[in-house]
C-alpha cells in the first residue's frame, strides 16, 4: 500500500456507495490520506450515512459545478472552518447529462441540454481547479475519470461522448498551463461500471457483457480498479506523469474486432 501520511484531498462526486469516487476515498484514506469532500445536496442523505463510516473525512460541503458562485461556495466553507490548510490531491469524479441527452437522436439534442452536459461534466475541472488553485499545495495531483467514447463510437452514449473528449482536452491544456508550477492533471478512463451515472445510459448492461466477453483480461473492471490507479496518479511514484489519459479497462481499448465473432 502507497503512504500518503500527511496528505490531505479534496474529493468530489460520491453520491452513493457505488460511486468510483467512494472507491477512491476508501483507498486514499487506507494510504493515510485526509479527506474533503464535496457533494450534491440532491445525495446528501447517503453521503451523511457514508461520511461515518470513513474517519479520514475531516470535511463535506456541499457542490455544484453547475456555476461558478456554488463552486466557490465549497471552497469558501473549507477555507472559513480550515484556515492555512491546502490540499494534495483533487479528485474530479464527476458526470452528468440531462435525460433528454439520451432519450433522443443525438441530431435532435437541444442546445441547453448539450450545454448542460458539457458543463457539469466537462468545463468544470477548469472551474474546480480554478477555485482550487489557491488551496492546492505545490506539486499537486488532479485526476478527472473519462471513458473510451471520447475517442471512439459507443452507441447510447451521445452527447457524452463530446463531453468526455472536451474533459480529455481540458486535461493536457491544464497540465500544461499548471505544470509550470509542479501541478499534475490527468485524467483515467475507466471501463463501464454500474453506477448512479452508469445507468442512465441506454443498453448499459449490454456494454458491460460485451466488455467481460472481449476485454483482454475478459472481465469488467471494479471501482478498486479505477482507485487503485487513481492512488498511484496522486502519489509521488507517479510525480512525472501529467496530461495522460490512463486507461484502466481490463484493456479493451486495445481491441478492434470483437473475440466473441470467432466463436
Ligand atoms: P456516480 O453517479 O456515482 O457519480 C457521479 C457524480 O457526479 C455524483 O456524485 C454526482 O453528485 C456528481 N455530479 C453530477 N452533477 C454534479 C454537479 N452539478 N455538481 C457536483 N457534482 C455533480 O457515477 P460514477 O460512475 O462513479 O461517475 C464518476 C465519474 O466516472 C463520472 O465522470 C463518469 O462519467 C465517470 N466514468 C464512469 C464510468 C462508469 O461506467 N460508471 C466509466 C467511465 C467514466
């Protein structure tokens, strides 16, 4: 296990013990790491019954990317209770597209709601780490979670994917613009999960059987998966790693033609 005694991250987008972000608390508070975390109103009641369960949370304000006053407002309540304190580690576990994003053909797609969706799930790791910038110590470590469709055509996915590509450019233009001053930014493309988020999006289940059918390691991937690499991107081990895109999806992304078409 990674020793991250004395450091302490902010956490953003656990809504439920599924959540990948609680996955990743669960492995940065096991490496000694202090946690604070920004939730959703809409999840607050789960988040109060899980913040009991992890003593490494010091702190959970509540978060909106939505807008640039209510992402501030987090920042605002951890400088006011924690005075002088910085953190190492931000995590940007965030998604999110309104319904009609999936229910329609994606010519059809009204501009508010592509708007929408690249804003909560794109342009706001510029807006975090914006607002974060003056709370994060010198050489730290950001990691956003994308997925695959940023590259390549995942049907039912739609106006996501622009967003997962976005998020993805965000990632290397932060890291360049933050690197400079010893900042990392990276980003780790999961493999499908199932997951609050996960199951708004049409065929999901689908998707998942496909994955553990014809990834190489024939499997789907875990949250502790995704935490794992997550744990090792905020660690010093990983100190000349910036603007990557990692994948950690039992290396489906590798594949082209499906092995299950030669049964
Ligand atoms: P999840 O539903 O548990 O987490 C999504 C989080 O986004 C929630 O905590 C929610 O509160 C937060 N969120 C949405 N809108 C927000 C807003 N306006 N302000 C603040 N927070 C907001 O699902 P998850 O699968 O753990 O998703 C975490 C990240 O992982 C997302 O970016 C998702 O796209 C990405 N991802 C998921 C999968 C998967 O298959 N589950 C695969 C690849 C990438």
């Amino acid at each position: 296990m990674l020793n991250l005694e004395g450091k302490t991250a902010f956490v953003f987008g656990v809504a439920s013990e599924d959540s990948i972000a609680w996955a990743i608390c669960q492995q940065l508070a096991a490496a000694g790491c202090r946690l604070f975390l920004g939730y959703q109103k809409r999840f607050m009641s789960r988040v109060f019954q899980l913040k009991d369960q992890l003593p490494a949370i010091e702190g959970f304000y509540p978060l909106d990317v939505a807008a640039d006053e209510s992402t501030r407002e987090f920042f605002d309540a951890f400088a006011a209770d924690h005075p002088g304190r910085q953190a190492d580690v931000l995590v940007h576990a965030i998604g999110f597209a309104p319904r009609t994003c999936f229910d329609r053909p994606i010519l059809f797609v009204e501009d508010a709601d592509i708007n929408t969706a690249m804003t909560i799930s794109a342009n706001s790791l510029q807006r975090c780490l914006r607002h974060a910038l003056p709370y994060l110590a010198p050489g730290s470590s950001t990691i956003t979670l994308t997925y695959a469709a940023s590259t390549r055509y995942v049907p039912s996915y739609g106006i996501m994917s622009m967003a997962k590509a976005a998020l993805e450019c965000w990632t290397r233009e932060l890291a360049c613009h933050l690197g400079p001053e010893g900042h990392r930014i990276n980003a780790i493309s999961s493999g499908p999960i199932r997951t609050i988020a996960a199951s708004g999006i049409p065929g999901f289940d689908n998707i998942l059987n496909h994955v553990a059918d014809n990834a190489p390691l024939r499997r789907n991937v875990t949250q502790d998966d995704v935490a794992g690499a997550t744990l090792w991107l905020a660690s010093p081990l990983a100190a000349g790693v910036t603007g990557q895109v990692i994948h950690v999806d039992a290396g489906y992304s590798i594949t082209m033609v499906p092995e299950t078409i030669m049964a």
